[in-house]
C-alpha cells in the first residue's frame, strides 16, 4: 500500500466558476473554453450550522485524489493540495487534467497550519494525516483514504469534516462535472446550560473538565471510521485533560425564574468518546438579594456514560439549580443542518 504522510491544519470549503479560477492562475495555460473544462474541479457540500454559518466563514480545505489505469494505482497527482480563497474566487494551483480511468478522492476540512500547538510542546502540529490508496482500485482494505495519526484539540474550536468521491473517467463519454464532496462532521458538538427550579438562583461559575482532548482516527489502532483516545504521541506526552470554564458575562442575575435554560458553554467541538470522565462544577447562590448575600452552593457532577458521544451529533446538557440540589438532563439532537453548495 502507498503511503503519502502529511501534516496540515484547516478551517474551510467552498467554490468558484472552473473557468474562472483556471483563467487566474498563472502556473496553467487555458488557450479555449474547451480546453478549461477538461481540467477537475469542485462542488462541496457542507451541512452544518455552527460553528459555521455559510461559506463565507470558511478559508481553506485539502484534496488527495489516486488516479488507477487497469486497475492499477499509476499515480497521487494531488496530494495535499491546498484549496484556497482568492478575493470572491476559490483555486488550487496546477490544475489536474482527467486522463481515463477511476479516480478516488479524498478531502478534508480545515488545512494544518492553523491547529499549531506551542503551549504544550514547542513547535508541534496539532493534526497528522495520512493518506492511504490501495495499489488495486478493487484491493479494499479497511483503513484505505484518510486517517488522522493523531489530534489535538485542547480548544475544543475546531470542526473537523471529511469527504470522499469516485469516479469513472472515459473518453468516450467524459463527466467533466464538478466533483462533489459532501463533508461529514468527525466531532461531536457539546454544549452545557443551567436553570433555576426558584426564584433569586445567581451563578457564580461553571467549569466543564475531565474528557480527553487527544485522539485518532481511522488507524489500525483505532479502527474502520472510528477514533480512539491517547494520552500521549511522540513528544507530547502526559496530555491534559480538556478544561473550560465559562463566561458569565452577560449572563442574567439571577438566573430567569420562569425555568428557562441560559447557554454557558456552546459550541464545544470534541473527540468523539464515553464522557463518563467528564465533570461539571458548578458554584451558585441562592436568595441573592443583588448584593451577593444568600446561601453558597458548590456541587460537583459526572457525566454519565450514556448517551456517548458520536460524530456529527449534538449533546445539549441541562443542570438544574434548586435548594441543595442539583440535577442534569441532556437532550441528544442531529447536528443543526444547513446546506451550502458551492461550485468550483
């Protein structure tokens, strides 16, 4: 099996006119209209509402494609080629012609470089991917395409995606469309809310800890599609566990009497896992006149291990503040769904 490694870090997807972007790049020659559309381009697909709202929110995303004549791998001609935003246009430099035969593609979102790491171990990427293409289009292996080495993703910011095609290129009837990448979510979405079961409850903080931060994905370690969690890789080892605290500025105080919930902590984009590690504490007054005085509570609470976290689902949990008490609900939901197609 050929292996191309490559470390990157991403933040994209999105499009442009083939035409126009081919014309703009200065490293290939386009003499006819005819001749452009010849040349691969894109259309993606990304079906997500936060932590991007539409494509303009995205920079930059990376394709592989494995070209086989007869059957056989005769070449990588993109390997981690850079998709990237030029004023309103998107393009890729040295554009890739089709030749005949079956192409297999692969993408991911968003591109390396932006995920670097240098609190825990100096000058130490976030992200390493491999791609893996089987040298027989027919020789399928479980771990073929994309695997993630390793991730680390203390910010819990980034929205991992991966996409793949296939194709049967033929001169006698060429598809020269856009090749279309519909991106899957590869982390799960968290997020943590409070309400109050009275009146003159006032949050004094929330600290949401204990889940690792540390993976990968898609490896014989792993296993098919799925991700396993580390404690260490390479020189970054005795990796913390994930810790957010959250901001109550503007928060209401006290907290609305009439039970509804107050968003804390959005948005958390995490490594799929049993969070049956994963802590809540959580600090609260209750009969707080306004001037701070009033019963303190400080209560600590363990995620359960049911539901565990899955790709591109959303994990929405509620803590309760009443009296001594305190109590968690999660409501486990689809990711929000919104489609954006753009077209290379």
């Amino acid at each position: 099996m050929k292996r191309i490694s490559l470390i990157y870090a991403l933040n994209a997807a999105a499009a442009l006119s083939l035409l126009a972007f081919a014309s703009s790049c200065t490293k290939v020659s386009i003499d006819n209209k005819g001749q452009a559309e010849q040349y691969i381009g894109f259309t993606t697909s990304v079906e997500t509402k936060a932590p991007v709202e539409s494509s303009a929110d995205m920079d930059e995303f990376a394709v592989w494609a494995a070209y086989y004549d007869g059957g056989i791998l005769q070449s990588t001609p993109m390997n981690n080629v850079q998709v990237y935003r030029s004023g309103d246009l998107w393009m890729y430099d040295d554009l890739q012609l089709w030749q005949e035969g079956k192409w297999r593609f692969d993408a991911f979102y968003p591109h390396p470089s932006t995920l670097a790491v240098t609190d825990i171990v100096k000058d130490k990427d976030a992200l390493a991917v491999t791609f893996s293409a089987p040298k027989d289009d027919d020789e399928q292996t479980d771990l073929d395409g994309l695997s993630i080495d390793y991730y680390y993703g203390p910010t819990a910011s980034n929205d991992l995606m991966v996409a793949g095609y296939t194709r049967n290129y033929t001169m006698s009837s060429p598809d020269v469309s856009p090749v279309k990448f519909n991106f899957e979510h590869l982390l799960s979405r968290v997020s943590i809310a409070v309400k109050a079961a009275g009146d003159n409850v006032s949050l004094g903080s929330l600290t949401f800890e204990g889940m690792s931060v540390l993976g990968e994905y898609n490896t014989a370690a792993s296993g098919t599609d799925t991700w396993s969690l580390l404690t260490k890789v390479g020189a970054l080892s005795n990796v913390p566990a994930g810790n957010f605290t959250a901001d109550l500025t503007g928060v209401a105080d006290p907290l609305p009497s009439d039970g509804m919930s107050v968003g804390v902590l959005s948005d958390l984009l995490l490594i799929p896992q049993t969070p049956g590690t994963a802590q809540v504490e959580v600090t609260y007054t209750i009969g707080a006149d306004g001037a701070g005085a009033g019963a303190s509570e400080t209560k600590s609470l363990t995620l359960p291990a049911d539901p565990a976290w899955q790709p591109g689902r959303h994990y929405r949990y509620t803590l309760t503040l009443g009296g001594a008490d305190v109590t968690l609900s999660v409501d486990m939901v689809q990711w929000d769904e919104r489609n954006y197609t753009v077209i290379f």
